[in-house]
C-alpha cells in the first residue's frame, strides 16, 4: 500500500502544478519548499556512501524530466498529458531494470504492467491532442523511466532509505528549485507571493509521495513498483474532472478500468 498512497499524492502534487499560472516558479517552490523541509533531518541520517553516482544520474534526469513536464502540461490538459508520461514509464524501467540490472520479471507481472500500460496510454490518447504535446508528454515518461530505475539501484546503494531520500530532496531542492527559480528571474519573485502555501503543500506532499515510493523500491522488484505507482493516474483523472473541470469521454473511462485491473493484478502479487 506504500506505492499506491505515494501515487495518490503524486497525483495531488502534479495537479497543484498543472493549476499554477507559472508552472516553471511553481515547480521551484515544490521542491524547494521539499528540501527546506528534509533539511533538518540530514542531521540525524548517514551521508549516502556508495550512492553518490546514483543520486547525481538523478539529478540530471530530474531536470530534463521537470522540464518537460511543464512544457507538456502548459500544452495540454493534466487529463492528457499526466497519463501519456505516466503510461510511457512502467514498461521502459522494466525493460532497463529486467535488462540492465537482471530484476526479476514475471508473466503475471509483465501481464500487470501491460494492462497499466496500455489503460494510461487508452485515457491519454485521443483526438485533439497536439502532436508537440504529445511528445513532450513521451519525454517525460522516457526520464521518469530512466530516474526510476537510477533511484531504485541508488536507494538500494545507500546505507538506508533514509539517507537516500533526505539526499535526494536536498539535491533536487537546491539545485533544480534554484535553477527553475533564477531561470524564471523576476517572475518567480511575483509566482511566490501568491503560490508559496500551494507551493508548501505540494512540497510536503512530494516528500511523502516519492518517499514512500523510494522506500519501496528498497524492499520490492521494480517492474512491479513502478507500474503499480502509475495507478497514480485513478487519482489524477479524478482530480482532472472533479476540481480541475477537465472532460472525461468513455475511451479515457474505459482506460481507467483497465489501469484498476493492472492495478489489481499486481497488488495481488507478492
């Protein structure tokens, strides 16, 4: 249950982003309202030893990740563009962590992963989606992808879950929340003052959302964690139509069952 709560906040947190006016400043105050939160606790947990590499190959494609999900969101509707990137990921960090890492992958598993899969990729796709947003939306599922295998293996380094997540906050937090906010320059000064407590909230929620999911993939296979998190998407096409007003048609209705029948298989498994 720890990776379907880290999902249901992701949705939480992408949502606040999708509803910011400047969605680059309110991506610098999600994370660097998360880092000034974990801060205190680097006190209290052991450096990352033997996880450095993992959490700086993170940190990169963290940014081109963040990047990307702003361009797509502020070129179509979080009910298109958070499926699309959420779809791409599971099957690829499959395929890297059964490939390159030799995890464990099963049919029932890869059965999960394709239903998920194929459920976020039926609610995403439809007609009137710009080809530009489209792949922007891939790129993001691409980085989500590659970072969640780069965490899993880093999160698996370091001595516990703990350091590696307190690490990973602080490094995102004061280097891409730093870029985003100097890169936006003046503007972001005028985004805080209005956005900062959505921006608090969205980083405490961020916190508790990849933290869970770090934490689990210590413990768990990967191709079975990363899918089961993108049942984020129940939780965001919810929040998509209740509070964000956006359409639901019946191919993106019969994409959610199929996401909750993956869902339910690999929940099932153990």
């Amino acid at each position: 249950m720890m990776i379907v709560t880290s999902g249901a906040a992701h949705a939480v947190v992408n949502a606040i982003l999708k509803s910011g006016r400047d969605k680059m400043s309110s991506r610098a105050l999600i994370d660097g309202f998360a880092a000034l939160l974990v801060l205190p606790v680097a006190f209290f947990v052991p450096l990352p030893t033997g996880a450095w590499h993992w959490l700086l190959g993170s940190w990169a494609t963290h940014v081109f990740y963040l990047y990307c999900l702003i361009r797509s969101f502020e070129l179509a509707d979080m009910i298109v563009a958070y499926p699309i990137a959420r779809g791409v990921a599971p099957a690829l960090a499959s395929i890297v962590a059964v490939g390159a890492f030799h995890e464990r992958m099963t049919w029932p598993i890869a059965a999960g992963i394709g239903l998920v899969s194929t459920g976020v990729m039926t609610v995403g796709v439809g007609r009137h989606v710009s080809p530009v947003a489209l792949r922007w939306a891939g790129a993001t599922g691409v980085s989500i992808a590659l970072y969640t295998v780069l965490d899993a293996q880093g999160v698996r380094a370091a001595p516990s879950a703990a350091s590696y997540i307190v690490w990973n906050y602080l490094m995102l937090g004061g280097g891409i929340g730093l870029l985003f906010a100097v890169w936006r320059g003046p503007a972001f000064v005028g985004a805080a003052r209005g956005e900062w407590k959505a921006g608090l909230v969205a980083g405490a929620l961020s916190i508790l959302s990849y933290g869970l999911a770090l934490a689990a993939y210590r413990m768990g296979a990967t191709p079975r964690l990363a899918a089961l998190r993108e049942s984020s998407i129940l939780f965001g096409v919810a929040i998509a139509v209740l509070v964000l007003k956006e359409r639901l048609t019946r191919s993106r209705a019969i994409g959610v069952g199929v996401i909750a029948a993956g869902a339910v298989t690999l929940l099932m498994l153990r």
